[in-house]
C-alpha cells in the first residue's frame, strides 16, 4: 500500500506539472484545497486536485467552459502549530508557503497563512513573482465533514510580458509603479476525511484584481475556480 501511495504521488506530481505547463492558466496553485489547521509535527501529506478556471478573456476566446487546472501540492508538519507547504504555480514555478494556526480548538481551527513563489510563463514570456497573504478559517461540524474558507491578498509582480513587442510605432509605456498587481483571493470549500491520512475536498476560489500596475502591461481578470482533489 506504501509503494502504491508512493506511486500515486509522483505519478500525479508528473501528470500535474505537464498540465500545468499545457494548460497556461495564470491560476495554477492559486487554490487552497486545505483546511486551516495544520499537520502534526513530521507528518506529510499530497493533495493532487482539478478542475476549471473562468473569467471573461476564456468566454470571449474559447467556447470551452474554461480553462483546465490539474495541481499538485505537498505539505508536512514542522513543528506544533506549524506547518509548511509547496506547490506548483503558474506552469514553469512554484510555490512555498508556511501556515501557522493561531486558534486550536478540538472543532475550530484559525491560521495564517503567508507564501512566496515565482515561475516562468512560457505562453508569453513573463517571470512573475507571488506573494500570498491569507487567513484561513475551519470548523469541524462532524467526524468527517470540515466546512472551511479563507480570505486574503496576493501581491504580483510580472516582467517582461510580450504585449510590448506589438506596441505601434511612436508610442509610450506607462512607467512601472512596483507596486505590483494584487488580487483580493476568497476561497469556500470543505474536506471530507476518508481516513486518519486521506481525504476528498471541494473548493470554489473568487479572485477579484483591485490593485493594477499599468508599468507591466499585464491585466488580471477576474476568476472563478472549482476544484476538486483528494489529499493523501
């Protein structure tokens, strides 16, 4: 069953990965598909999960109802309280994050949860740099069935974004604000535990852009994802 598992677990990391490269949705590792309270110390878990991404720019360009996600994400308990994580992000990256629970109750869990990532878009040849702010918050309504949801900001920072090799002649960029692009990020979803070490999640994430720096010449849309994966 070990050897399984362990199978399993890199035959998704794989499988995610080459679809997070094919699939160039600017969204891949942005779901959460956790709840807020963390793993016992030097316990690891994989969580591999899919779904669809939607915003106006896919309804305008494709008749598909949106864009595919497949992800793969790890964590592992550090320390009482304290956990870490990693992800694929954005195609070509990845993504670290460490969560701290700062309210342990036998049903409620409330944490916080803070990251960075980068990665290398090859659909248009941009780096973006990530940096993730969230409060999540769980309850346990039963043995098995954890409600959960979160509620954060994610700061973005994209270079060298093709759109500027089709600027007409004679005409000028707006000047960078570095400050970078930010997306309000909300996230609803709930765990289903299977077992002591596995699980079924739902999640549906609504990610709204309300700050825009015009220097990089990249736009947010807002997005809508529905993810489902199984945590082991």
């Amino acid at each position: 069953m070990k050897r399984f598992i362990a199978s399993l677990g890199r035959a998704g990391f794989v499988l995610a990965l080459v679809c997070s490269m094919t699939a160039a949705s600017c969204t891949t590792g942005l779901g959460q598909l956790q709840t807020a309270r963390t793993l016992e110390k030097g316990e690891f878990r994989s969580t591999i999960s899919a779904g669809l991404d939607r915003n106006f720019t896919i309804q305008e360009r494709s008749k598909l109802p949106g864009y595919p996600i497949l992800q793969y994400a790890a964590r592992w308990g550090v320390h009482d309280n304290l956990d870490m994580g990693a992800k694929l992000f954005f195609g070509l990256g990845a993504l670290v994050d460490a969560k701290l629970q700062v309210i342990n109750c036998p049903r409620l869990a409330v944490s916080l949860l803070g990251g960075a990532g980068g990665a290398y878009d090859h659909s248009s040849g941009a780096e973006i740099l990530h940096v993730p702010l969230l409060l999540l918050a769980s309850y346990r309504v039963a043995e098995r069935f954890t409600p959960y949801a979160g509620a954060g900001y994610g700061a973005f920072w994209i270079f060298n974004y093709r759109s500027s090799d089709y600027l007409p002649a004679g005409a000028t960029l707006a000047p960078r604000a570095w400050h970078g692009d930010g997306l309000m990020m909300l996230h609803v979803g709930f765990e289903i535990a299977l077992t002591s070490r596995s699980a079924l999640l739902l999640e549906y994430g609504y990610l709204r852009p309300i700050v825009d720096d015009p220097g990089d010449r990249y736009d947010f849309a807002v997005n809508h994802l529905v993810l489902g994966g199984v945590q082991f």
